[in-house]
C-alpha cells in the first residue's frame, strides 16, 4: 500500500491525548493511532450500510438485493 503524508492541527490536549493513548494501545507511531481510528471509522459506516439495506431488503426483489449485496462486500474488502 503506498502512503501520502497528511499534516494536522491539534489542540494541545488533543495533541497529548493521541500521545498518551499510542502508549496504552502499544501502537508504534501516533500515524499508527490515527490510521486506526480511520479504519474503525469506515467499518463503523460500512456497518450503517449493512443496516440500512437490511431495512429495506424486504422491498428489494432477488436480484436487486444481490446487486446491492455485491457492491457492498466489494467496498469492505477495499476498507480492509
């Protein structure tokens, strides 16, 4: 996987938060903190998609659902 740089600004408490938890979780780098959190993000919305089409999965007929079913396990391999 190939990696670009992102700078942010955080407020100092923040700044420290992300310092003290690298430490508690022994992650290596606050990046690896952070990558982390973004990942859990993406499953957490991928979950809300999951969700939403199972409360509408009684409208869909067979092969919408399969559509839907494909697109969606395609984008959580690619969050993966």
């Amino acid at each position: 996987m190939s990696t670009a740089t992102m700078s942010i600004s955080l407020p100092k408490e923040l700044k420290e938060y992300v310092r003290k938890r690298t430490a508690q979780e022994l992650f290596g780098t606050p990046s690896d903190f952070i990558r982390s959190l973004i990942r859990d993000d993406r499953k957490h919305q991928g979950m809300a998609k999951i969700e939403k089409l199972l409360e509408t999965q009684e409208t869909m007929d067979n092969q919408q659902w399969q559509s839907l079913r494909g697109e969606l396990l395609e984008e959580i391999h690619k969050a993966m």
